[in-house]
C-alpha cells in the first residue's frame, strides 16, 4: 500500500469536510434509520439470498460506512434499487444512499451526488468458455450484448467504440447471466467486480476475455444537496482504506478470481 497516495487522500477528505454547509434539504447526517439502496441480483456485490438477507461487497460497504458516519444511524435498512431507478430512488427519498455498483458519469452528476468513489473497477466482457471468436471488444460487432435499463456499459462498446452489436434489453445484470448461459446472447460488457461475481458462481461455464476498456468508479449516490452527509461517507471511505478493511473485504469477495484488485484509495470526487 502507497503511504504517500493515501496520505494525500487522507488530507483531501478532512480538508472537504471543512467546507460547505450541507446544502439546502434534509441530511443523512444524525438520522435513525439509514435506508441504503442495493442491488439484489450481482453476486459477490450484492445479492439476496432466500432468507430476505444481502450478502456481498457493496452491502459490507455499506455496513461499513453506515458503522462509521460521526452520528451512526441506530437502523439500517436496505432497499432493492434497479439501475434504471438508483437516481429517482435518491431523488424522491426513497433511499439515502446507493451502494450499487453505481459508476460517477456527468449525466448522473446532472441528478444526483456522489461520494468516493469506494472503488475504481474496469469494464470487461464475459462470454460463455466455448466461445473462442471474441478476444475483444470489436469481435463483438454482429454479436448478441446484453443492455441492462439504466447501464452504461453497453453504451461504452456501441456508441462510444462504434461496434455494431446486436442489442438484447433486459432489467437487470442478473437476467445477463441467465441469458448468457441458455445462449440466448453472446456476451455481458461491464464492470469486472460484477462480471467476477459471476464467474465465481457459474464456475468453468463462463470465462473473462481479459480486454479491460474503461474505468468505472463505483460512488455512493446521495441527494444534491447534502454536501455535509457526502463529506461524512468520504471520510468514512477513506478510513475503510487506511484501516484494512477495504483490502479484506475486497480479497473476500473477489480473491479467488484472477482479477488484479486495487487496495489503495481512489481519487475522491469531492462534494458540492
């Protein structure tokens, strides 16, 4: 672990937290109950398993920060949260928070705000073991990709690259896997914490094509103006690094996968 790097991340955070007012509205800050907005159906980020628990790294994030806020929050409660629905939920208070494997964009700084990122991840692709004709993100022009509502993923191979693929519109990143497994698509294009979740669970069926083409800096989504909460979820992150946790947490979930985990402090945002 870089000393220097997370120093200086260290320093950013309680220099932010210096400043701003907290904004006009209603603050996380000293509430009772935090409503956290998770995923139910990314395993090893956040699933829900039969007995109505959640399970995975963005849900022990999410403990983390909620244990460690200045005023801890006696409840937490999670609530599932679609990725076509992250940025109402947050608007109309349906949820305080979202730790959902939720990537910073401008378009998404237009409505919502975000502390971290908790997390810098990189977009990959997965496709099924016998599919030996895609090495990359231009062998999937033809191809059947899976375009989760509300994602951006699949927006990074068709618009942004220009790769002619075949659209296959679905809720939910879970749906990607099912569809994948029964050849109903071709391959999922995103974030490799997710495609590494699944990996995990559907074993030698699937396989990474290694071909990273962006990254993807996971946020905690939380109301515009509460600059005064979203200075308190940084600290609360940067803590999570210095004292380990995020290390653990990470070689938890995702260390019996061959992907090269990052376990110094992200460059933060900033609120505000």
């Amino acid at each position: 672990m870089r000393v220097g790097r997370i120093g200086a991340a260290l320093a950013l955070a309680v220099a932010v937290a210096g400043c701003g007012t907290g904004g006009s509205g209603s603050s996380i800050t000293g509430k009772d109950t935090l409503t956290i907005g998770v995923a139910k159906d990314q395993p090893g980020l956040g699933l829900r398993k039969p007995d109505g628990t959640f399970a995975g790294f963005d849900i022990d994030v999410a403990r983390y920060i909620a244990a460690h806020l200045e005023n801890k929050p006696k409840k937490i409660e999670f609530k599932v949260v679609t990725p076509s629905g992250r940025e109402s939920a947050i608007q109309t208070g349906k949820v305080d928070l979202v730790v959902s494997s939720y990537s910073i964009t401008p378009e998404r700084k237009t409505k919502v705000a975000f502390a971290g990122p908790y997390y810098v991840a990189h977009q990959d692709t997965l496709v099924r073991t016998n599919e030996t004709g895609i090495r990359n993100v231009r062998d999937l022009a033809g191809r059947r990709l899976c375009a989760v509502n509300g994602s951006v993923s699949w927006q990074r191979v068709t618009v942004e690259r220009n790769v002619a693929a075949q659209l296959v519109k679905v809720p939910t990143y879970g749906d990607c896997l099912a569809k994948l497994t029964d050849n109903s698509l071709d391959a999922i294009s995103t974030d490799d914490l997710i495609l590494a979740g699944f990996a995990a669970q559907k074993g030698k069926a699937v396989r990474f094509v290694n071909a990273p083409i962006s990254d993807e800096r996971y946020g905690v989504g939380i109301g515009q103006s509460d600059v005064t909460g979203c200075e308190d979820v940084n600290k609360t992150i940067t803590e999570m690094y210095l004292d380990g946790t995020a290390g653990k947490l990470l070689k938890k979930w995702f260390g019996s996968t061959d992907l090269n985990l990052t376990t110094t402090v992200p460059q933060f945002e900033g609120c505000g």
